[in-house]
C-alpha cells in the first residue's frame, strides 16, 4: 500500500512511491515519469540510506531509541555551555588567544588548543542542531515554548474527508492535481500525502521560493470522495508558534541555507568527533596517566 507519491521538480529525475508492504515493512518504488516504466525498488531494511537514517534518528530502536537521542541531545548542550564557560578568557588574557593553535608546541598544547578553538567555532550551530534534535522526541515542551513566546497556538487539526463510505467514489491523483495547483499558480506539486483509511485526505506540498524545506511547507487538502478543496495551508499565513515549530527540522539538517548551509553542516557533523577524541585525550592525561603513575608507585 502506498502512502506518498514524490514527484519529480527537474527533468531527468523519477517519481518515487513510498509505502508498506503486507508485512508492514517500509519500501519504496522508482518510476519513469514519462513512461510508467519501473526503475526500481527496494526494502527500507535493505537500503543502506535509510539504515543510516535509523541509526541516526533512534539508534535502530525505535521510539525508546528516539527518546535516548533526545537525551543525549539534551546531554550535549550541557557539554557545550560548560565548555564556552570554560573557553571564556579570563580577565586581562587577550580574546585573540582564546582563537589561536599553537602548532609548534608539544602535542599536549596542540591537542588542548584544537579542543579548545574547534568548539567555540562550532558552538552555536551545535546548540542549534542539539536544540531541534530533541524536539523530535520530546515535542510536548517545545510546543508550549512556541506558544509562551509568541502567544499563539501550535495546534495544527488535520482536515476530514466527507466519506460516507468505502463504496464511494475515489478521485483520481490527476484530478487531485487538478484542484491543488489552483492555489498556488506557477509553483510545481512535489510531494502527495495518500489518503490511508475512510477519514483521510490527500494532501499535497508545493515549495514556494525562499523556503527552508526541500518538499515545500505548503500544504493542499483535497476530498478523495468529491475532489472538493477542503483546505490550503500556506506557511506565510501559519501561526508564529506553527512556524517556529515547523522551522525546526530545517534548521537540525541545514535546509534552511540550501546548498552552502548543507555542506556547513555536513562538516559540522566531524566536529563532534573531533571534540571526542582531544577532549579523550585530555582527559587520559588529566585523569587516568597520573592514577596508572600513583598505582605502580604504590
């Protein structure tokens, strides 16, 4: 069973279908959008990018593997607070220092001072990707947050369709098409939300220019009975609470910038091992290397 159609916004890219097999697994097709011919297909399970995507989303387990990312996220602004506290220069100590690898020194000062340089030219956007990565699994705070700050409503109720029936008669993609595009002319559909059971309508993405989402931020619900426009979401009219929220998956994957942005955090995401490895390295130093020493005087 399908439940979302992605289409193709240039030419020379496939219309792929993403949906659940009989088992429940989740698969997806490629297709030529020019002559219906199948290109491809494969198991979520069985693709390499996807198997990636889990393991950095819940660590293959699920949604208890989602809530210890949340955790861990939350762990991480910790570490990267403290840290700017322990850069801050103290009192009559030149900031330009606070920036400086001093490479000729022994590997120690090398190793401190890469530590040191690395996160605070890192910080801020770690704090950005660490803020939006716990929002996923722990929305219900971020929610109220949004709502505090700018005083309007997060809530979002997703439109009904008017179905009698499963004997009903359903509209087709085409049709469907038809009605959406009305709202936003000029702007290609790249993305169709499939209705999944008797309540459900399709909804489908346009991304407007200046966006931060790469399958748009605008949404079209349309009947799957009547073909009937039942509702049009267009960002720029969404609340402020509703845009701060939306704003955040964006903002964790480096959307937001399009394709310098995405390269930033692309790199952004070898700094954390770095920091793992010198402040590692520190800590053998500072911690471990003199409790061995202590143990073999004693």
């Amino acid at each position: 069973m399908f439940h979302t159609i992605n289409l193709p916004t240039s030419a020379g890219q496939s219309v792929s279908f993403w949906g659940h097999d009989g088992e429940g697994r989740s698969f997806h097709a490629f297709a030529n959008p020019y002559t219906g011919e199948l290109l491809g297909a494969d198991l979520a399970g069985d693709n390499p990018t996807e198997w990636l995507y889990h393991l950095h989303a819940n660590l293959l387990a699920g949604a208890v593997g989602e809530q210890v990312n949340g955790a861990a996220a939350g762990l991480w602004v910790v570490l990267v607070i403290t840290g700017i506290a322990l850069w801050w220069p103290r009192r009559g100590r030149p900031w330009r220092d606070a920036f400086v690898v001093q490479w000729r020194a022994q590997w120690r000062r090398r190793n401190f001072d890469l530590h040191r340089v690395t996160g605070i030219v890192v910080a801020v956007p770690l704090l950005l990707v660490a803020i939006t990565g716990a929002y996923f699994p722990f929305n219900t705070p971020f929610r109220w947050l949004a709502e505090t700050l700018t005083g309007t409503r997060a809530a979002e109720a997703s439109p009904r369709s008017r179905s009698t029936g499963p004997e009903e008669r359903r509209v087709s993609i085409d049709e469907v098409l038809d009605v959406a595009v009305t709202s936003f002319p000029g702007a290609p559909p790249n993305w169709i939300h499939l209705p999944e059971n008797s309540t459900d309508v399709f909804s489908v993405r346009f991304r407007l220019p200046g966006e931060w989402r790469l399958e748009g931020m605008n949404h079209v619900h349309v009947d799957p009975s009547t073909g009937a426009l039942l509702r049009v979401d267009r960002h720029a009219e969404r609340s402020a609470a509703q845009r701060m929220l939306r704003a955040m998956f964006p903002l964790h994957v480096g959307t937001f910038g399009g394709l310098t942005t995405r390269v930033i955090w692309l790199l952004l995401g070898l700094a954390p091992l770095m920091l793992l490895v010198t402040g590692s390295l520190m800590g053998w130093r500072h911690v471990v290397s003199p409790r061995r020493r202590q143990a073999i005087h004693h």
